[in-house]
C-alpha cells in the first residue's frame, strides 16, 4: 500500500474513470461519478444533454472571477483490441505506468482535476470567486453538441469564464515541459471537381476532371500562405483525400473529390484562405463547388495571470520552465477563448495518445495534482 493517499486518490479515480467505455459521444457515467466527488465540495451540478452528447458544468461559488477546468470523458476507439498489450478498458500498472483508453487523453487530468480542486477547498473553503468544471463527452467526435453548445447557454446568461484550464495532453517529453497558450485555427474544404465521364479509349468525348485538377492541387501545395509570426508558425494547407472513378478502369470519372485542411496562424482570416483558393481554381478555368467547414478560429493567451500562475507552477513543482506553443491541433480551448477567457492547456505526455497502448506515468498523474493545485492557490486565494 502507497504511504501517499492523495496520491492513490487520484490513480484510483483514473482507474475508475478508465473503466468506463465512454467511446465519443459516450460518457459511460464518468460525468455522474465526477459529480458525485463535486456535489460535496459545495458544487451546483447542472447537466445539459444535447441531441446524443452528455455535458456537465459544475460550480462553486457565485462571483467572479470564475476559474474553470474544461475537459471531455470521451476517448477514441480502442481499435484492434487484440494489438493492445492489455485490455484496453481494463487499467492496468505496468513498471510506474497505467495503461489503457484515456489514460493520457483525458481521463488521468481529469483525475488530477478533481482531486486538486477537493485538496484546495478543503485548505481554502473560503477562496475568492468560483471555481468551475465544464466537461463534454463530444470532444473527440463532431464536437457540435458538446463544449460549443455549453458555451452558447453559459453566453446567453452572461455567465463568464475569467481563465480556463484545459486538461489536454500538452506536454512533449516531461510533464509541463510545454504549455498549449493558443491554437491555429482550423478550416476544412471538401472540393468536387466536375467533368464529362466517358471510355478511356475515346478521351475527346469526354473531360477528365483529375487531368483538369492537378496543376491548380499542385498551385495549392506549393503556396505560400502567410509567414506566421513569433506566436504562430506559417499557415499550412493539406490535401487528406481524394476520390474519383466508378471502380472501372476503363471509365474515365466525371466528378473528382479532394479533402483538405487549412491550420492557419492568426497572420490570415478563414475568408482570406477561402478567397485565395477560390482565385486559384478560378484561373485554372475549373468547374467546382466547395463545401466549407470553419472547425475554429486560432486564439492565443499570450500574457495575463493564468499564464504566469501556470509556469510559476511548474516552476515550483518541476523545477523546469515550460515552453509556450501554440502548434498541434485543436481542442475545446477554441470554443472558449472567443468569449474573452484567458485559456491554456497542461496536461501529460501526449506521445501515446489515440495509439495502441496508451499510457500516462504514474507519477506525473502525481505531480499533475500539484501542480493544479498550486494554480488554483495563486489565482483564487
């Protein structure tokens, strides 16, 4: 048995979290088990389920400023289950590691979490302010019905959030060695292509939209959109699919798909990008339609108190100074960050997430305790 029982606190809670297959939009009754460790602690729980999703915001406290830890109970399927060193549902140790579903990505800083908020109400019940949880299980699906929807009821009661903390998996190599203080914005576009199908065997008859595509595909990949700046690295443009033909080999296709992805930095506007690509396929003389879809917009927390209480933090309990960056993908953080917060995300090692064998030391789920802890004293006593 641990001589540390806030530290079996918080790998039992992983554990249990773990536990449950809340595969997205699941939640598996995570949310209910978070509430039932918040609803002591003085916290008013109010659940608001949207079409197929489950959120939670809980809070204690009734004035500002209002701290918020923002997550999500969801994980991604497990994938062959057979691939997997351990079951993946079932949390296991294995030489100072827990293994299993969201042990990383986020159910072990969801942990950290709630026992770091039950640490500091117990030293503070007084503190200033209020301290709240907004957690989804929408994250890592179309995220439509989770934090998006949470974030319009909280604006339409004008209820704001001062700073947010996303539990994210931030760091690289150690824990805190990179906080997420912004995240490029994130456009997508799904392109047809329209030509003539028609024989292989008699081309004149017909207009091969794969043909007609590729030299304005090549005039995008070689683009330069913006050079970013010294929060930003440059914006990025990706090709992730292409479709075309009927399965025959002697059809010529009339109509050609392409999936791509703008991250773009805040040097340029989803419009610009939008207006640009347009121009291009225009001057290839193409027959196209667009569908868009503006996954978020980028935001950047480059100064304030939450950034300096979170590297004070891990100063204190790392004796490491983190790196600001704002590269990676995107998380919730980008639905909250336009109503005015300060947000960051810190959270652990993200080399495992979304693979088989996911897995979080041991240790940091420890030190990540601490750590919030230490935030929550800086900011609200």
């Amino acid at each position: 048995m641990s001589q540390h029982p806030v530290t079996d606190d918080v790998i039992a809670l992983a554990e249990a979290l773990m536990e449950r297959v809340s595969v997205t939009p699941e939640d598996a009754g995570c949310q209910q088990l978070m509430g039932d460790r918040l609803r002591p602690l003085g916290f008013a729980l109010e659940t608001m389920v949207f079409a197929d999703t489950t959120n939670l915001w809980a809070r204690r406290g009734t004035s500002g400023p209002v701290f918020c830890f923002a997550g999500h109970t969801d994980v991604v399927p497990s994938g062959n289950e057979s691939a997997w060193r351990y079951p993946p549902f079932t949390p296991t140790h294995d030489d100072g590691y827990l293994y299993g579903r969201g042990a990383a990505d986020m159910k072990g800083s969801l942990a950290a979490m709630l026992v770091a908020t039950e640490r500091f109400v117990q030293k503070h019940p007084d503190h200033r302010g209020s301290i709240a949880f907004l957690i989804t299980s929408d994250e890592e699906g179309p995220f439509i019905n989770g934090t998006p929807k949470v974030v319009e009821t909280l604006e339409a009661r004008d209820e704001k959030i001062t700073w947010c903390l996303v539990g994210e998996p931030s760091s690289t190599t150690h824990l805190g060695d990179v906080v997420k203080n912004g995240r490029r914005g994130s456009l997508s576009g799904e392109l047809t292509l329209y030509g003539v199908q028609g024989h292989v065997a008699y081309p004149h008859l017909a207009q091969n939209p794969v043909h007609r595509a590729a030299p304005a595909l090549a005039v995008l990949a070689e683009t330069e959109w913006d050079h970013g700046n010294a929060s930003f690295p440059p914006t990025s443009f990706q090709i992730s699919n292409v479709h075309a033909g009927t399965g025959a080999g002697n059809v010529i296709p009339g109509e050609f798909h392409v999936s791509f992805n703008f991250r773009f930095s805040t040097e340029t506007t989803a419009e610009d990008l939008k207006q640009r690509v347009r121009a291009i396929l225009d001057a290839h003389e193409l027959d196209y339609a667009i569908d868009w879809k503006l996954n978020g917009e980028p935001f950047l927390t480059a100064e304030g108190e939450l950034v300096q209480a979170t590297v004070h933090a891990i100063q204190k309990h790392t004796q490491r100074t983190p790196e600001l960056s704002t590269a990676g993908g995107t998380s919730d953080g980008r639905f909250i960050a336009p109503t005015g917060a300060q947000v960051i995300e810190l959270g652990p090692v993200n080399a495992t997430i979304h693979k088989v064998n996911e897995c979080v030391r041991v240790d940091d789920l420890q030190l990540l305790v601490d750590v919030y802890e230490s935030i929550l004293e800086q900011l609200l006593c």
